[in-house]
C-alpha cells in the first residue's frame, strides 16, 4: 500500500503518494513549475535546475523535479531566492547558446526578465568540430569582453535529422531517449566536461557510422530545436517555415500493429515533421524509424 | 542491449593492455547478459587507464575493444574517457611534462617555470621531439613549489612528480621520459603531540614488520576485541569528525551504514585528494601506508563492509606504489582478505586510481567514477550510507579521518577528545604553503589560533608583512591579518565566515597581487566543473570572465554593475548547483572581494 505524504507548498497544505516529488505536489496544487530537463516519460536528471524551489530547513535550493516529498516539508516556489536562481539559470543559458527555436525557455526568460546582455556580447562562433576536440582541464584564460558560447556550425551527416548543438543547453533529454529511458541504442553521450561537455557520438563519428539507428525520439524531447528533422531545417533556411500555414493531425502509424500515435505537422500539404504525443501510453512519445521518418511519401509523387 | 561495434582494430599492444586488466580473452563473441556488463562496468576506468599508459591514448581500437570485452556502448565509454585530463582521446606525445600553475606554485613560481618552458620546449600542449608540456592543475606537492610530473607512456609506463622543479629538469624530463632523481623531502615538521605523523619520516613505509614494531596492528587486533559496536561507541566519542572538508561526525556516519540491513556494505577511502593547496592525505599515505591499510580494516570490521575501494588521485604516484605494496604486505601476511586474524572476519581492499578530474573527490561523483560512469555528482539525498557505491549502502571517508580512528581505538575516544576543544576533538593537519618560511604539514591540535600555527611555521617568507591567508583551499575562503587570532576549529572559523576546509592555509604576503590569484582559481573551477548542471557549467565561465574585466580594468559598464552581475552569479551558483564544487566555486573570490574591495578597481 503507497502511504500518504504531507507537506506545505505555498502556504497550501497537500497530501500526495509517497515517492511523489515536489514538482508533482505543486503540480497538483495548479503551479506552473518552469522545466527545463525534465520530461514525464524520462527518469529526472535534474540538471538545469530550472524547477529549484526553497525547502525550509535546507542550505541550498531544491530541485523540484527529482526530490522527493517528505512529510512535513516546507515548500516554497516563487521568493527572491527562487527567482534569482530561475533568471539566472536562464541568463546564463541565454548568454551561452542559440536559443532562438526553445519556446518554452524563451517564455520563462520573459516570465523571470532574464537579462542576458548583462554579460556582455556573445563570443564567436567556433569552427566545426573545435568544441569536439577539446581536452578536459584546459582552456584559453578569457578577456571577458565577450560572453564564451557554444556556438558553432551545425552538423548534417544524413538526410533525416540535423545537430545544431549552437542550440543545446545540455538538458541530457536525448541521451536518456536513445538511452536506458526509450530506445536502448547508445549512440549519443555527454562527452568532455565542464564548459566544453557536448553530446557526442564516440569520437564525434557521423551519424550514420554510429549506433543510431533514425528513430528520432532525441528530436521528440528535445526542447531547443538542437535536433531538428531535416525538412524543418531547411524549410527554416529558406525562410519558408510558416507556423501559421501548418496544421497539426494525430493519426496511427500505419507501418505495423504496435498503433503509435503520430503527430504530423502539415504545412503546404506536405509533411514536414512527425512527433509523437508523450502522452499516449502506447508508446510513451517513442516512434520508430518508419513512424518517425518513413511517412512523408505521401506526399513525395509518383511511384 | 545491441551494441555497434567500433571498426578501427585495435593493435597488438592495446590488446595486451586491456588482457593484463580483464584477463585473456578466450572466448571473444559468446554472447553475456545485460547483467553481466552491469557487473564488469566498474573494470572500464582501470581498462582505460592501461590503454592510455600502454600507447599514450585512448584510440578508436582500443577504446573499440575495452567496449566490446565490457559491453560498454562506445559513445558512453567515449564520454567516461573525454572526460579525464589525463586520459587523451586523440593522438598525444609519448611523454608529457605537467607543470602546476595552482595557487601555491602561482607563489613559487610556477608562471616564470611555464615561461622557461615554453622557451625551451615550445607553446603549451604543442608536440616536439616526442614529447610536450602542458599546465596542470594542483600537483598537491604545495611545500615544494613549483611542482611538476611527468607521465610517459610505452611498454614500462611511467608517473614520477616532484618539487622545486627547474627549467632544466623540465627539458630533461621532457628527453628522457623520466623525472630526476630526488631525495626525499622531509614529509612533516614536528609540531605539537605528533598523533598522526608520528611514524612518518621515521618508520620505514614499505615495510610491514617496520609497522608492526612501530605498534602497528596493534588497534586492529583490540578492535576485534572489542566488537564493533564499541570501536563505533568510541569512534562517536571521540567526537571525530571528517577532515576532507565537510566535517560530519565520524561516528554517525560508521553507525548510519552498520545499521543498513541491505546488504553487502561498502568501504571506500577518498584518497582523490585534490583541493588545490592540500597535501596532507599524500604526506599520510606516502609516509605511513599501513596506518590507512589498518585504519580501513578496523571501520570494514566496525561497518560490516565485505569490500573496500581505496581511491587515489591519478597524479600521485609514490602515494599509490606505497598503498599497494602496503596492501599486498597486508594480504600477504592475514591481516586483508579472508579470515583476518582468524577471527572469521573478512575484508578485501582494491585499490583505485583517478585520472585527474576533481570533481572526482566529491562523494557520489567518485562512486560514479569507480563504476565506470562519467564522474557526475548525483542529488542527496539518498546519501551514501544508504545509497552508495553501486547502490548499496557506503561508508566513504577522508585519508586522514581514518588515520586517527588506530589511536582512538586504542586510546579509546575520550582520550582523544581529551586534545583539542569541545566541539572540535583531536589533532589536525594543516598544509602550510605560499609565502612562508617553512612550508609544510604542520599537525597541531584544534583550537590552536592561526597565528601560532604560523609562528610554528616560521612566519611569513623573508620577514615581509601578511596581505592575506588563504584558508581551506580554492573552495574556501579568504581571511586577513586581523583575522589570526581564530582558534583553528569547526565552529571558530565558521564564526568568522571561514571555513578550515581541508586544512589549507596559504600566505600571500604585501607583495602579492591578488587578482591574478583569484582569476586562476576562477579558472580552476571552469576546468574541473564537471558540466553536468547549469549554474556551475556555465556560472564558473562567466565568473571567470567578469574577473578578467576586472583585472583589465575594462568593466561592462560601471563597478557597481559588475558587483551586482557577481553577488547574483554566485547566489545562483551557491543555492542551485548540484554539488560542492559548484556551490563554493564563488566562495574564496567573494571573500577576496568583500575583504579587499580596491580589488574591484583592478589593484
């Protein structure tokens, strides 16, 4: 039997499930936690600490999404403390990496008067592959005129999916996806640490002489548009991606008996991107290469 | 779990070297279980350690064949491997020269070494003839600066470090593949009661009959006597508490794990000594192994710990000789392994090195490092004493935490809380460097002010007057003259803002300049942050930065903008990074700031 926990969020008392965290007990209390790394169908790495919050008694901030409800605790998720945090995270990242195609973290940035110009004017780009070469331990010593950034080319090594890791804050989600949390291939890792820690293939190889195996189910939780399906990128490039053109359809995969929910982006009758609802506990967002990429013949002619 | 292979084959010497870890491979494509590679992932970090010491990298091939014996996925081990300063995942030179350029070879001239260096070997991290140099983080040979290593990989592979390094024993180590012969250094200064010292420089390390003559062995024996409820009932009356920085109670902890019912327990020692500025656990292990060999025994048979891991820090080399020579004595003679002392009780202690990462000294962080996982702190709770080493229940502690429990065993614990002040028992080791007349390891007993401890010491160098003290290393704080009168325990220095971290203490005299100082350990914790959490990953960056346009006199906008933009910085970093690293990362340059504000005009 789940016993019952209960703690104050807020001010409110709530009762929730042992094991529940604190981000499910605000949750359930109608509070809008901001997220950054965390996914409902993925175990919590809890490291953007986007979702910190004070716990009465404790030195440092929370993350809410991995800590668990204890009975008895204080919670409070909107003082100076929390939000300077929140502004911060959020700076920082803003400062660091392109995060022009990240809705949700361009709302928080609004929502907290994230102010990364405080920084100074983003550094420049490095050259592709410079940031995969990098060796622990050493960097250059900075003139801190300008803001260091992740900035670098895109990488594009097939004809499904694109890298833009100008654009990764580092949240993990993708590894978790191709990981233990979904697809068990591995071929992606965080690699290099501190600063010039990336996602990276073994020895940075290309995608196709890698495990992956197209299933795109990074692309489905990742929350930059670092990973990006082809057909958007270049639609993108070409100054042609026009949200209010496209309609979204669910519909069933129509590939084999498994009935994974697609999620199709429509823009000038033709498919240009398929997601797959996390929610739908057929498969919990995860599609297959056929679901994910195999789809858009509809739409290609001829025979 | 289907793996995708590596195609570079690897050559006959990464073969050899990942068999003399694993064994000979004799039966390569039978098929094993998800199990069986959860159970052999702990072997990755010493595979990779004999690729990079056998062929000077960690290469496609060998890399490729490490995953294939362990069923590792390659993009996971390439993310272990790339994250070790001292492992390359490209082609390096066979022989490599690491000068320290931490704060206290900062003070003994260690920038005017790397000058000479590049001078005579040519620009930092460039190969020639063979061979490079390359800045290194702290060496831990602080008493002795500059410190320098030299790490030279091929069929006898090689680490040697030493002190005092000259430009020309740089170039020749640089030739030769070898560091130069050294007598060595008095390891300590007598101090007050030598406790723990009292062996080291007098009895021969490398000898277990030596030990035992010199009463080694002898706790161990009484604590099996006793039973391990009451080497635990002393150890939590001596009021031990931990000497790596964090200061829990000694005791609790030993309880807390003897009473998990999960089972097995484990044992580790954090010997990943890396503060820059210490070299206290190094004096204690290189001088008197046994003692810890012992010390780990007796908390094994208080816990209940079937296993114990023994982590060394990768750039000690003479520690790690002597450790396991140490335990293989103690093997050797029934004192590890099973049955100890024919009393039923067993106990086998591994010993394992880093390879340079100091984030790897944070607890959970160094579990993650010895199960061959990136070394990543994870939240606590959990803590360890429930969830640890591969997710049982672990009693991890400090070098020199251990080394006192043999006399708190033997002397019983109100006999060691009879030194030193009420709430902070016992004898202590500080790591005296920088500006002082005689650096070194100073142990005296807690409550002993800062000025005596100096004094001890011999003052500041060459009789100039005291700018500031350094206390409790990178991660700690900055204190000033008027602040020598603290006793040196837990709850003084706290008072005073402090911390004895530990047990640095590092003199900057009036000629000192400190923001080049404070810049380089902003540096420090840019390159070890492991990366994983934001406030840290990139917080540590932009410290970094703000402290350059400082020190170039060349601010965003006015003083006050950059005071506002650091005090948010290190809020964010303090409350809402992971682990420690993080969360002190502002705490010795906030300090600095705060004593010394013309600091903030670039003085």
């Amino acid at each position: 039997m789940i016993r019952a926990v209960t703690l104050t969020v807020d001010g409110q008392s709530i009762e929730v499930p042992e094991g529940a965290t604190l981000l499910d007990a605000a949750t359930a209390l109608g509070i809008d936690t901001p997220t950054l790394c965390w996914a409902a169908n993925l175990t919590p790495v809890n490291v953007c600490r986007m979702c910190v919050v004070e716990l009465e008694g404790a030195r440092t901030l929370v993350p809410s999404c991995a800590r668990k409800a204890e009975e008895g605790m204080v919670i409070h998720t909107d003082t100076p403390r929390v939000r300077t945090s929140r502004r911060m995270v959020l700076e920082l990242l803003q400062s660091s990496v392109d995060t022009s195609t990240a809705p949700d973290l361009l709302a928080y940035a609004k929502r907290y008067g994230a102010e990364p110009a405080r920084f100074g004017p983003h550094g420049p780009p490095a050259n592709a592959n410079e940031r995969d070469a990098h060796h622990p331990g050493h960097h250059h010593v900075p003139a801190g005129a300008e803001a260091a950034t992740v900035h670098q080319p895109r990488k594009v090594d097939n004809e499904l999916y694109i890298r833009d890791y100008g654009k990764c804050i580092t949240c993990y989600k993708c590894v978790e996806a191709c990981g233990t949390d979904a697809q068990n291939t591995f071929a992606i890792a965080v690699a290099g640490r501190g600063f010039e820690a990336r996602i990276s293939t073994e020895y940075n190889v290309g995608l196709p002489d890698s495990a992956c195996v197209y299933c795109g189910n990074c692309i489905n939780v990742c929350p930059t548009g670092a990973l990006m399906f082809k057909s958007e990128a270049d639609l993108r490039d070409a100054g042609k991606w026009d949200e209010a053109k496209q309609t979204t359809t669910r519909t069933i995969c129509p590939y084999c008996g498994v009935g994974c929910t697609l999620e199709l982006t429509v823009q000038d009758n033709r498919i240009v991107r398929v997601m797959s609802p996390p929610e739908v506990s057929v498969t919990n967002g995860n599609l297959c290469i056929k679901g994910r990429f195999g789809v858009t013949y509809v739409s290609e002619g001829g025979g | 779990m289907d793996l995708h292979p590596i195609s570079t084959p690897p050559t006959p010497e990464e073969v050899a070297a990942v068999n003399a870890v694993l064994g000979v491979d004799c039966a390569p494509d039978e098929p094993s279980g998800l199990r069986d590679a959860e159970a052999r992932r702990h072997l990755l970090l010493p595979v990779l350690h004999a690729l990079q010491a056998r062929v000077g990298w960690v290469s496609p091939g060998g890399l490729g064949e490490a995953c294939r014996r362990l069923l590792v996925p390659p993009a996971e081990a390439y993310g272990v491997a790339s994250f070790y300063s001292l492992f390359a995942t490209s082609p390096r030179p066979q022989t490599v020269v690491h000068v320290c350029e931490d704060v206290a070879c900062a003070l003994g001239g260690a920038e005017a070494l790397c000058a000479a260096a590049e001078a005579r070997l040519g620009p930092a991290g460039t190969p020639r003839d063979g061979a490079m140099w390359v800045r290194s983080p702290c060496l831990g040979l602080c008493e002795r600066a500059p410190a320098a290593m030299v790490t030279k990989a091929g069929e006898t592979p090689l680490t040697a470090s030493w002190g005092n390094a000259t430009v020309d024993e740089l170039v020749a180590a640089a030739r030769a593949g070898a560091g130069p012969e050294r007598a060595e250094a008095a390891p300590a200064i007598p101090g007050v009661s030598l406790r723990l010292l009292r062996r080291v420089g007098v009895v021969d390390p490398g000898s277990l009959g030596a030990y035992r003559a010199a009463g080694g062995y002898e706790a161990l024996r009484r604590a099996m006597e006793m039973g391990p409820n009451a080497v635990i009932r002393e150890v939590t009356e001596s009021k031990l508490m931990g000497r790596g920085g964090a200061a829990f109670p000694t005791g609790r902890k030993w309880q807390a794990v003897a009473s998990q019912p999960v089972r097995p327990h484990w044992l580790v020692c954090n010997a990943d000594e890396s503060e820059p500025g210490t070299f206290k656990d190094r004096v204690l292990m290189e001088g008197d192994p046994f003692r810890l060999v012992e010390a780990m025994t007796i908390a094994a048979f208080a816990a209940a710990c079937e296993r114990g891991i023994l982590y060394v820090r990768g750039e000690y080399p003479l520690a790690t000789a002597r450790l396991k020579h140490a335990i293989s004595q103690a093997e050797a003679h029934g004192f590890l392994g099973a049955d100890i002392l024919g009393r039923g009780f067993s106990f086998h202690l591994e010993l394992r090195q880093g390879a340079g990462a100091y984030i790897c000294g944070e607890e959970t962080a160094l579990f993650a490092s010895i199960e061959g996982f990136r070394g990543e702190p994870r939240s606590k709770p959990p803590f360890p004493v429930e969830v640890g080493l591969f997710g049982k229940p672990t009693l991890i502690n400090n070098v020199e935490t251990l080394c006192n429990v043999p006399d708190i065993v033997l002397n019983g614990g109100a006999a060691f809380a009879k030194v030193g002040t009420a709430q902070s028992t016992g004898t202590r080791l500080f790591c005296l460097s920088g500006h002082v007349s005689r650096p070194g390891i100073y142990e005296v007993a807690s409550g002993t002010t800062l000025r005596a401890l100096i004094e001890l010491a011999g003052g500041v160098a060459n009789g100039r007057a005291l700018r500031a003290i350094l206390l409790g290393g990178a991660a700690g704080t900055f204190v000033g003259p008027d602040d020598l009168d603290v006793p040196l325990t837990f709850e003084d220095t706290r008072r005073i803002g402090a911390t004895l971290g530990s047990g640095v203490v590092v003199l900057f005299d009036d000629t000192a300049s400190l923001l080049p100082h404070l810049q380089r350990i902003a540096g420090f914790f840019r390159d070890e942050s492991c990366g994983q959490c934001v406030p840290c990953r990139v917080g540590t960056v932009r410290q970094e930065e703000l402290l350059a346009r400082i020190s170039n006199r060349r601010p965003h906008g006015d003083v006050s903008r950059e005071q506002a933009l650091f005090a948010d910085l290190s809020q964010c970093m303090k409350d809402a990074s992971i682990c420690g690293l993080g969360q002190t990362a502002s705490s010795a340059i906030e300090s600095a700031m705060k004593r010394f504000p013309d600091l903030w005009e670039g003085a």
